[in-house]
C-alpha cells in the first residue's frame, strides 16, 4: 500500500515509522509512505501558507493555492488515490473502516492545522473525512499517524504469520480477554489455574467467557453489534447471574 501525507510538519511522521512493527513493514516494502510538505507548494516570497478567515473570527485558515498544488502533484502520479482528510467532523474511525481502507492500494491524507483549511480543497480533492474521535487535536498529523497504525496492521505480512485471521475475527468487536505470563504467581497473585491446565478447550471457553464478561461490564454497546453463537448467549447468561462485580471508573 502506498501513503502520501500532505502536512506541514513532515517531521512529525519520522520516529513513529521508524520503530517496531511499522518499521518493519517499511523495510519490508509492505508499505511506502511519502510526506509531501505542503509548504513547498506555497511559491510567493515568505512561502505563506495560510491566511485570516473570511467574515473575520479567530485564528487562520490553510490556504487553498498550496494544497490544490500540492494534491495535484500527488494525483498526477496515482489519479485513483483515495483521499481523506482529517477533522473532528469526520466519520467516526472504527475497526470496520480501517479493513476497508487497507484493501484501498492508494491512500493520501490531509493534515490539517490551526482552524483548519479553505472548504474549496474539501470540494475539490477530499473523497472521505475521518474523525479519530471527539477531541480537538492541534493538528490532523497524530489522527494520521492513528489511522495509518490502525491500515497498516491489516495489512498480509505486516503481523506475524502467528496470529491467525481467524481467531481475530471470532473475537471481533469484544474486548479482549486478560492475558498472563511468566511468573505463575507474583506477590501472592496467581494466574488463573485454567491457563496452566494445558486443556485447550477449557481455555478457550474461559478466554471467550472473559472477553464477553469484560465486554459486558465496560462496553454494553459493543455487544449489539457482535455475532454472538448460541453458546455465547449461554455464558452471557452464567456472567449476567453473577453479577457486574467490579466497576472501573468512568473516566470522567
Ligand atoms: N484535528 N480527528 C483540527 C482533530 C482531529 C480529530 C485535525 C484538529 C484537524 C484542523 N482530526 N485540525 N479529532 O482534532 O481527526
């Protein structure tokens, strides 16, 4: 997959990408991401690139000139690109629109600054606009980099060939069950005994039951939306009857 990033802070884009897994994925070739700044395609003397907003009010817009040129010269080499720019006013990110960008060949994103850029650029080169959720950022760059993460580990050979599609999708859209390792006991705390068994289909059972009881105290919601098996309903039942035990804050 190719990624072209439109921002005016390219350096911003270089420690993430180098380390760890996406790192890898780089060197690999699994993936080529490019950031084009912006402010190269702003050609008057100070190389301005934004400007106060029409109508008056706070702050400065992003001028259009620049990025209409810069987008061109990024769609002149790749004209079915999918572009999205990122903004507060955005879809939603969700795991489901992350599967759906990494079958995309092409992505560009947008990085917005200060109160964000002139409507025209949306009208003309934004075909999507990606919320990664409800707080104000002061730049579209980190959003980017969020949803570039979230694309990339999809992506065939940027994980480990060990971690199966398969069991990712059976557990899709419940939270995670909790994990364990060495010491067998830590300070008086033990693993769950289940887990040293060496009974495969214990553990199992137990780990699903987990991550639905998880699912079921922090994020009702999520249960909607997931397809549950029969014998799904029967282990809700079992963690309904026992109770909402332990509660995490709210956060708020
Ligand atoms: N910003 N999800 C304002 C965000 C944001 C978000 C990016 C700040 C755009 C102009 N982007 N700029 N939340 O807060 O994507």
């Amino acid at each position: 997959m190719k990624v072209d990033i439109l921002t005016l802070f390219p350096n911003m884009f270089s420690s993430p990408f180098q380390e760890s897994i996406l790192g890898k994925a780089i060197e690999k070739g699994l993936i080529q991401i490019r950031t084009i700044n912006i402010r190269d395609y702003a050609f008057d003397k100070h190389q301005v690139v934004d400007d106060t907003p029409y109508g008056g009010g706070q702050g400065m817009v992003m001028k259009v000139e620049p990025i209409a040129r810069a987008m061109e010269w990024v769609k002149s080499q790749a004209s079915s690109a999918w572009t999205i720019y990122l903004t507060p006013q955005g879809n939603p990110f969700n795991q489901k629109m992350a599967q759906n960008l990494s079958n995309r060949p092409h992505l560009i994103l947008l990085c917005g600054r200060y109160e964000g850029i002139d409507e025209r650029v949306r009208e003309l080169f934004v075909d999507e606009e990606i919320s990664i959720g409800d707080y104000v950022l002061t730049g579209g760059e980190l959003a980017a980099m969020v949803l570039i993460d979230a694309v990339s580990r999809l992506l065939p050979g940027v994980l480990g060939s060990d971690r199966s599609a398969e069991e990712d999708s059976f557990f899709q859209s419940l939270l995670e069950f909790p994990q364990y390792t060495r010491p067998s006991s830590f300070r008086g705390m033990e693993v769950p005994e289940i887990l040293l068994s060496g009974n495969h289909a214990a553990i199992s059972r137990w780990r699903r039951m987990e991550a639905l009881r998880r699912t079921w105290m922090r994020r009702p919601d999520l249960l909607e939306k997931a397809s549950l098996s029969n014998d799904d309903r029967e282990l809700l039942k079992e963690i309904v009857e026992q109770g909402r035990g332990e509660k995490i804050g709210d956060g708020v």
